[in-house]
C-alpha cells in the first residue's frame, strides 16, 4: 500500500504532536515531517515533497499563507490544508486565492479530518460547513457592493458614499433603528437620508426602493 506522505507546520507543540500521532495510527498514512514555523515547512516539503501539507496559518518566522504561497510554487503536486482554529473571511479568501487545496478547523472531529486528507489526496476541495457559511457572507457582501457600484454606473443614479451603504442596509432588510445605529446617525438623521435615496431611485417606500435596487442589478 503506497501511504500518504504528510508534514504538518504548527507552532503549537502539543498540537502538531498530537496531530502526528493521530495521523500515524493510520495504515495509509506518514507524517514525514513536523515544522513549527512557515520557513521550516517550505524547506521539508521541498525536500521531501510530500503528497500534503496540514498549514497552519499563524506562525512565527514565516507564516502559513506565506508558506502556501512558496511551496504551491516549488511543489506544485503537494496539496495544502490549511489548519487553523481562526474562521476570519479574509484568511479564508486570501488561501483560496492562493492555491490551497481546502481549509480544516483544529477541533474538527478525528475521523472527519482523516477522511478530510484523504479526500484533499485524491483532488476534492476541502470547505467545513463553518467555513463555508462565513464564506457565504462574504460572498454576498461583495455582490451587493458590486451591484450598488453598478446601478450607480448604469443607472446614472449618482449615489454618494453614504447612499450606497444605506441601499446596501436596506437591502439586508434592516429598520430604521437598525440602520441608524449601523450607521452611528440618530434614527431621524437616517429617516432623511433614506428620504434621499428614494428620490434618486424615483421610488416612495421601502418596499419599491427594494424591488427597484435589485431591478437595477
């Protein structure tokens, strides 16, 4: 049986420790190599290259995402699992963008991160329910920045700053309250913005305001 070749980086000693002994219990697997620093995983996987690399992100000396960027171009047949308890949107899109092969939470269940690498080996993508919801989020966000961004183009509706972030609550479906404490604006202050909106968009309620910013996208 040809075993899956593993080297783990984590500045926790506990934790690549215990990773290691977990990994190693397994038939089909072999933790080569144990890194606790960014620099100390790039020069293993470029001396062994490895069939995976379990990264984690925060690191002293080199960090993960660094690490991801170096061995993705020295070892481009070694996929990366990204290994962190940090499910922040902008590590999340950054490893993505970079070429990791997925991203696994540290207190994953044993069993799920196991079947994890051998999914990653054989070329799934590797993306925990947690991080795929936070990642949703993201994703979301960004279209309806796009979609202000363009209605204000295509539209020539010349929204201000303040406006576009204000038909951007309001398509969230946010309150008046909720969108002046968003906003930091006392609720009357955004009474008279969102007036202003609805009369650049030619509308006279929410409702129509609504309908009529996801025509326009």
């Amino acid at each position: 049986m040809k075993k899956i070749t593993i080297v783990i980086a984590d500045d926790q000693m506990l934790t690549r420790e215990g990773l290691r002994m977990i990994l190693d219990l397994e038939d089909d697997m072999e933790v080569i190599g144990v890194a606790k620093n960014g620099l100390e995983a790039c020069e293993m996987a470029e001396a062994s290259h490895p069939n995976l690399v379990l990264l984690d992100i925060q690191m002293p000396i080199m960090d993960g995402i660094a690490a991801l960027k170096r061995i993705k171009q020295s070892c481009p047949e070694t996929s990366i699992l990204m290994l962190t308890t940090f499910i922040d949107t902008d590590y999340i899109v950054e490893v993505m963008a970079n070429g990791a092969n997925g991203y696994m939470l540290k207190d994953m269940d044993g069993d799920k991160m196991i079947a994890s690498i051998r999914d990653t080996v054989s070329g799934q993508f590797i993306l925990p329910a947690p991080v795929a919801a936070k990642l949703a989020v993201r994703m979301n966000k960004m279209t309806e920045e796009y979609a202000i961004r363009h209605i204000s183009k295509s539209d020539n509706i010349n929204l201000t700053d303040r406006e576009e972030e204000l038909a951007r609550l309001i398509m969230q479906g946010l309150n008046n309250r909720e969108i002046a404490e968003t906003l930091h604006v006392a609720e009357g202050t955004a009474r008279n913005y969102i007036s202003t909106l609805y009369s650049k968009l030619e509308v006279v309620d929410r409702a129509q305001a609504i309908i009529r910013l996801q025509a326009l996208t």
